[in-house]
C-alpha cells in the first residue's frame, strides 16, 4: 500500500508570506508614529528583494553551481557596493548641511562624506543579509532536487531496462531481422552471414554488457554500429542511413546504453511501412567530450508509442543524474524532421 503523498504549499505562496512577515517586522514601529512610513524605508526593501531574486534566479543557478566561483563573488561584490552606495547616498534623506559649529568640525575633518567604514558596512550588511539567504535557500533547494533526482532515478532503474529490454529485443524487432536474415539466405546473399553475425554481437552486448553502470566507450561504439548495420540490411532503401564516427575512443568510459535510446527512436520515428527512411547519426568523440548528433525526416505513419516517451524520459533523468551540470540536450521536432543535439562533458 502506497503511502500518503505530501501536500506543500507553493513556492511562491511560501515567498509572498515571508517578505509580508518582514516587511510587516520593519514598518510595523511606523504604525504607531503620526508620519508615515519614510519612502526610503520602501526603495530599500523593494531593492532588497529585487537583489534576493536576481541572485537567487539568475546569479546563483547561471554562476554559482557551474563552479564559476570566483566570477560570482567579483560580480557580487560589485553589485553589492553599486546598489549599496545608491541606496545610502541617493534614495536615503541627507541630514541637514548647518548644524553649527560641531557639524562644521566634523565635516571640515571628513571632507562631508559618510566614512567608508560605513559605505562598505551598509551593502554588506543590510543588503547582503537576503543576498546570502538567497545563496542558501537556491543552493539547499538544488541539494534537495537532487536528491528526489537520485531517489527517482534509482526507483526508475529497473523499470527503464526493462522498458530498454522490451523496446530492443522484443518479439517484432527479433521477427523482423530473423526474416531479414531468412530472407538473404534465400537469396543466397553473401550478406547472410554479416547479418547472423550483427544480431549475435547485439544479442551478447546485451546480455554480458548492458546491465554494467560503466561500459568502454568503444564496445557501446561497436553496439551502435552493429545495431545500425542490421537496420541497413532491414531497411528496403538505405542509402539515407548515414553513421559518421570520429575521434579517439582509448580509455573512455561512458554509462551503458547511453545513446542507443535516441538512434531507435529515429530508426522507428524515420521509417515509413515501405522501407524508406532517413536518417543520419554522428558522433564526435574529443578529449575532455563527446558530442551525439541524430537526425531523421518523420516517417509518413509515425506511430504514437508510449514505451518510446517514457524510454526518452528514462534517458533525460539518467542524464539529469549521472552528468548534473555536465551536459547539454537539445531535442528539437518540427512535425518534418526529429533533431538530437547531446554534449556530454567527461
């Protein structure tokens, strides 16, 4: 039996009750005075929030946690003596210039300027205060939807080869290269033997191989072109079935069944009934990463599959967690082609 789910407030219901708890805590004093609340006191606040929410959307998630630490803490430092220095010398009242003799030995002596202990101490310590709240609340909320990611992605581990078991060795793809291979033998092609042989080399992988965390670069390499190489033979017209593979593969390791999630989805989604397809694969391998490019032209009976969306959203969290901030995937579909952009940082 499946526990209770747990039900939260929104975020933003969370935000709009804590800034109303201390915007009421520093004008509250004001309710009791004839005057009304100072506007300053109302700039100061509303550039205290607006500095908590560029810092906690833009700064923290663009700066902090891609490890571009020391950019983030120049460009706050700045900002902070920048929005510090407006607020204290421009929205801020200037006390009367005359206040006698004491006031004119003082400012004789200070040059009329607010001492620079207290233009530094007024950023840092009145505007830094949601500034450094802001790094805290983003970075606590960045560890704790990695840990729902784990949480997730290990619950989903099992489901998803199961699904990538269904998906690659289920009963229609095994019917249809067994009849390929029925097929070329009858024919007496000398490709026979290449397709018997592509199959068992996909059949061993899986088997000996795909249930590893990490895999050789060059044996999930192998994988793809064997998988490839019997859709070729498959395929009624493949002469639009372009795989292009470059670089170094020595001494990488990437996660099994990496990429073959997205080279099935274009062979299913870049076929129609009649054989005829398009699609073209690429993988650039360089030191540091390695850049997969597929893309296929939509096939005139594109099927709606489920098993498909649920294995690239398998792929996405895999991804999500094992390459956090490491990785960039940009799928692009237009109803006429299906595109694949992923880098993956090593």
């Amino acid at each position: 039996m499946k526990g209770a789910k747990r039900k939260y407030l929104p975020q933003w219901l969370v935000h709009a009750f804590l800034w109303c708890a201390l915007y009421g805590l520093i004008i509250y004093p004001f309710l009791f005075e004839p005057r009304s609340v100072p506007p300053h006191i109302i700039v100061k606040l509303v550039m205290a929030t607006a500095l908590f929410y560029f810092n906690y959307f833009y700064l923290v998630p663009r700066l902090l946690l891609k490890g571009k630490k020391k950019v983030y803490i120049v460009l706050s430092i700045v900002l902070l003596l920048v929005i510090g220095y407006l607020s204290h010398n421009i929205f801020s009242p200037q006390p009367p210039r005359d206040f006698g003799p004491v006031a004119d030995h003082i400012k004789e002596h200070r040059g009329g300027q607010v001492p620079f202990f207290r233009f530094l101490l007024m950023p840092f310590v009145v505007l830094g205060i949601p500034y450094i709240f802001a790094i805290m609340l983003r970075v606590f909320n960045e560890l704790q939807r990695n840990e729902n990611l784990r949480k997730t992605v290990e619950k989903e581990k099992v489901q998803s080869e199961l699904q990538f078991l269904k998906t690659q060795l289920n009963p229609h793809f095994l019917f249809n290269s067994l009849n390929t291979i029925y097929s070329l033998s009858v024919k007496k092609s000398p490709d026979t033997s290449e397709a018997i042989i592509n199959l068992s080399e996909l059949m061993r992988y899986m088997i000996y191989e795909a249930d590893k965390d990490l895999v050789p670069l060059n044996k999930e390499i192998e994988y793809i072109k064997n998988y490839v190489a019997l859709q070729r033979l498959r395929l009624a017209d493949s002469e639009n079935v372009f795989l292009k593979i470059s670089g170094d593969d020595t001494g990488k390791i990437i996660p099994s069944l990496l990429f073959i999630s997205f080279i099935e989805n274009a062979f299913k989604y870049g076929t129609d009934y009649d054989g005829k397809t398009n699609v073209k694969i690429n993988l650039l391998i360089k030191e540091k990463s390695i850049h997969l490019y597929v893309v296929n032209k939509i096939g005139k009976h594109r099927a709606k599959s489920e098993s498909s969306g649920v294995g690239l959203q398998n792929v996405k969290n895999r991804l999500n967690f094992l390459y956090p901030n490491s990785h960039e995937l940009d799928i692009k579909d237009d109803g006429a082609t299906y595109e694949v952009n992923l880098i993956l940082n090593l």
